[in-house]
C-alpha cells in the first residue's frame, strides 16, 4: 500500500513538473518570437533576447537536466519557426543558453540562497561568454560567409560586451521574476509549499530587486552609450 502511495506520488510529481516546464517552454519562446533587439551596431545580427531567464526560472526549481531539456526544446522551435541560421544558429543557440542556464542551475541546486543564485549567474554569465567568443570566432564565418579576419577585431569590442550584458539582464530578469513564478505555481498546486521564514523571504527579495535594478540600470547605460545616445 505505501509502495503504491508512492508510485502515485512520484507520478504526480512528474506529471506537474513536464507541465510547469512545458509552459515555461511555451513562454520562453513567445519572448523570443516577440522581443529581439540588437544592441551594439557593430554586431547588428546579435539580437539580445530573454528566453534564458524564463527556462533558468525553470533550472532553478528542477535542476540544470531540466533546463537543458526545456533549452532544447525552445531552440529547435525557433530553428523551425522564425530563425535564419538553420542548424548551425541551433547549435549556437543551444550552446549559448546552457552554458548559461545549467551551471547556474547546478550551483543554486547545492546552495539555495540569493548568495547560491548570484554566484551561479555570476558563473553562468562568464561560461556563456567564453563559450561564444570561441564559436562566434570558429562558426559565425562559416554561416555568415565572411573571411575570420573581418571577426577576429569585434570578439572583444563587441561580442564580449554583448555577452556579457544578456548574461547580466537574464540574470537580473531570473532573480526579480523568480519568486512570483514560483509563488503562482505554488497557488496552481503544481508545487509543494515552502517552508521558509516570512520576514527572510521578504528581505531577500528586497535584496534580489535591488541588485537587479542596479545591474539593469547599468546594462541600458552601456546600451545607450554603444548606440552613441549620450
């Protein structure tokens, strides 16, 4: 009998985990579909995008296994649907967003903190960035039909700045969204309730919001300052 109780929980557990995935997927790639915006003119086919903060919500509550399923998932559906980069731009994309995604969900699995979250952008934003300057300089000229020359000269000035502000954007995009995913998943039954403190929960959310608001902030200066607004 407690076997049996088990296997039914386990199964409901499944169940409303590859729900809550599947519209974290679906949600993800509208985002995408809806908001692209290339930032820095010397790399106008980089589009910044926030499809990572959405699956990462995702990695954060199930683990880095789940978040590179989902990461799948959405990037084959844009390679179908809207993308031009046919499977090498998949691959890429695949890449880009796990290597962000799943060691920032790894590290926040081991330390379920604000402090375990921040160090896991913090690395995934880094990973993602390393990851992309080595691609773009070995795959972007065989998609683009460019000599490597003309991309040797933009990996610094513009490919690690791009990186490094959609890393720092997901990022800030995870840490502000991710209590009220969390907390309307909660009310739909699909996840268990939490156990934590009121008042701790409260102070670090206050903290989350603080520090995303300042990094976003500097992200659109520097935004604004590569498009010469100020």
């Amino acid at each position: 009998m407690t076997n049996t109780i088990s296997v039914k929980k386990e199964r409901g557990y499944k169940l409303k985990m590859l729900a809550t995935l599947g519209m974290l997927a679906a949600m993800a790639y509208v985002i995408t579909f809806i908001c692209r915006v290339p930032i820095i003119p010397s790399v106008p086919f980089l589009d910044l995008e926030f499809k990572s903060a959405i699956i990462l919500i995702g990695g954060f509550i199930y683990g880095p296994l789940p978040a590179l399923a989902v990461t799948i998932v959405v990037c084959f559906l844009e390679m179908l649907t809207f993308s031009s980069t046919g499977f090498i731009g998949f691959v890429m994309n695949v890449l880009a967003t796990a290597a962000f995604v799943c060691p920032a969900a790894f590290v926040y699995k081991k330390k379920k903190s604000l402090v375990g979250a921040i160090i896991g952008l913090s690395i995934g934003t880094a990973l993602m960035t390393g990851v992309m300057l080595l691609w773009n300089y070995l795959v972007t000229p065989m998609y683009m039909h460019i000599p490597r020359e003309q991309i040797m000269p933009l990996l610094l000035p513009a490919f690690l700045p791009f990186n490094v502000i959609k890393g720092a954007l997901n990022s800030s995009i995870t840490l502000v969204l991710y209590k009220f995913v969390v907390s309307a998943l909660r009310k739909a039954k699909l996840l268990p309730q939490g156990d934590e403190k009121s008042q701790k929960k409260k102070t670090t959310f206050i903290s989350a919001v603080i520090l995303s608001a300042l990094v976003i902030i500097t992200c659109v200066l520097v935004i604004l300052a590569f498009n010469n607004v100020f």
